[in-house]
C-alpha cells in the first residue's frame, strides 16, 4: 500500500521525488515525508511531536500532509478506484452480500451522517459552523456497507445543518432526483413479491421515500417491534465505519487545527481513500476488522463515573493505551 501510495504521487508532484539541493545534497527521502504525513493522520496531532524524530521543519510538516492528501485525492488511478461510485455489478454485489449477512433484499448499504471538530474555524464563519455541539463543526454523509467501504462520501458540509438538510444538499439525492440513480436498479423479490428499487437503511429523520428503509418509532406489535429491533442493528454499518474510520486516523476525531476549509476537505477524503484500500486488502485477504480498532473506540467513547464525557486530552490518551495493551 505505502509503495502504491507514493509511486503514484512521485508521477504527480516532484515533491514526492529524491533529489538533490542546490548544496549538491540529497533531499528528504519520500519515504520519510510519507510517514510524516501519515503520522500526523493517524496521531491527529501537531508535526512538533515528531520534529525531533524526523528533524524536519514545521513547514515541512505542514507541506508533506498537505501534499499528501491532496495529492492522494486529486491523483486520478486512485480517485477512479477507491473513491469511485457503484457501478450496476458493484450494486449486485453489494446486495448479494447484505441478503447472505443481513438477510435484507435489495440493501444498498446505511446512510448517516457524522462530524468533525474544527479547532481553528474563522470567527466570522462561526455562526455557520456551530450547531447544537457548541462547537464549529464540518459534516460528512456516507453510505456504507457491510465491509465498511465507503460507497458514497460528501463532506463540507455547514455544522448547523442536520441529516435533513445535509441530505437535500447531497449528490446522493441530485441523482435520485435526476434519474441517475436508476441505473442501478434491478429486480429483487421480497416474501415472493418483485421489488426494483434498491434501499438504504436510514433512521428516523429522513423522509420516507422509496428507497428509504427507516425503523419503527412506536412499535405496538411483535412483528413491529422485532424489524425495529432488525433494522436498528443493521444500519449500524455506518456507524462502525466512522467509528472505525475516525480510529484510524484520529486527525477526524480530534479537533482539526488546519485553518483552510479545502486542506480539510482532501484530508478527509484522503482519510476515506486509504480506509477504502485497507479494506479492499482485508476483503481480500478474507480477514476479519482488527478487534483493536474496536477496543481502541470504546475507549475513545468512554465516559467518566459522573456520566459526562472525557474531554481531558491526557485522560483520553491513558484510555487508549490501555486498549492497545489489552488488544495486544
């Protein structure tokens, strides 16, 4: 994966190439800038942490993970097959996979939205960033699967904005709208009934359209209650993948110190493009998610004996460790 990464960013930008300096020495070696730029994802931390390490400067730093998840977005190999959308045989797979784990016809995946924690976000812009967390904040909307890969990924949005209004300013609901969408139809049978519209698991505040399969809000029978109970644990697909998502590189979980919205835009989607490459591996390779990803999260979720959350960096920071020394 790390050679894939940086052969294809050497043939965007020499940035990503050895050479030598004016003083006839050779430059930092890509390899290194590499790490740094992935270190600061993963850590979702400042490059002072491994200034010493690298001996870099922190313009440097700043430069290798700008250049690298720009460069990781806007490089077309990897844009075209990690961040692509479903084709018509994506969409029979996909729903072939949810009918054998989920036993749910025709599911395309789970649509949610999450968001992230921006630190440094402009004064003037904060009365459209700040919602109802008190702090500025940038939405992302995803569509994920079983697997966890990322089928559909919109991020930018306002933080006052909630899943309503996110999705009526979605792509997702552009090509609905102008039939785009249909294209990956086909016919499916439910309880012997022929269905074409395939679904995404949605929870209550969406509208109930078609191809929107939302759970029971007052369940008064047996049945009722037993799809709500269903559909409640299988639209946890999305959540997983931005739980798991945000683990892997903690730069979406911690406060975001960049000051441009764009440099956040492609870290974001660098982040997903790079999810969606490991997972392409485990698929592969017929394995199943680390569990210290999942030990990793519950830490980050834990809360202290008073019920409030840990927002203490140092306490948040001890909660990790001991997950990674359980997992290990």
């Amino acid at each position: 994966m790390v050679e894939t990464l940086v052969t294809h960013l050497a043939k965007k930008h020499s940035f990503w190439r050895q050479t030598v300096c004016r003083a006839g020495k050779p430059t930092i070696c890509p390899y290194v800038k590499f790490l740094m730029g992935m270190k600061m994802l993963c850590y979702g931390v400042s490059g002072n942490a491994f200034v010493d390490y690298f001996q870099m400067g922190e313009s440097t730093t700043r430069r290798c993970v700008s250049n690298l998840t720009k460069g990781i977005v806007c490089c077309r190999a990897l844009a075209n097959q990690y961040l692509r959308k479903p084709t018509k045989s994506d969409a029979r797979n996909i729903v072939a996979m949810h009918e054998r784990v989920h036993k749910i016809p025709g599911m395309m995946g789970s649509l949610d939205v999450t968001k992230v924690h921006w630190k440094n976000c402009p004064t003037a812009w904060k009365g459209q960033f700040q919602g109802r967390e008190k702090v500025a904040s940038i939405g992302l909307e995803a569509v994920v699967d079983n697997n966890l890969w990322f089928w559909h990924a919109a991020f930018g949005f306002l933080g006052t904005l909630n899943d309503i209004n996110v999705w009526e300013r979605s792509s997702l609901y552009e090509s609905m709208i102008d039939g785009t969408h249909d294209e990956l139809d086909f016919e499916f049978l439910v309880d012997g009934e022929v269905f074409d519209k395939l679904i995404y698991l949605v929870d209550g505040i969406y509208p109930p359209l078609t191809r929107f399969l939302s759970s029971e809000s007052d369940p008064h029978t047996k049945l009722a209650y037993n799809f709500a109970q269903d559909q409640e644990a299988h639209r946890k697909d999305v959540e997983r993948g931005f739980g798991v998502l945000k683990v892997k590189f903690l730069a979406l979980m911690h406060p975001i110190h960049l000051h441009r919205k764009d440099d956040i835009y492609y870290m974001a989607l660098a982040s997903i493009l790079m999810h969606n490459m490991m997972v392409e591996a485990r698929v592969e390779n017929d394995e199943e998610e680390s569990e210290y990803l999942y030990n990793t999260l519950s830490a980050t979720e834990a809360q202290t004996p008073g019920g409030l959350p840990v927002d203490d960096s140092e306490e948040m920071d001890e909660l990790i460790t001991e997950a990674q020394e359980e997992a290990f």
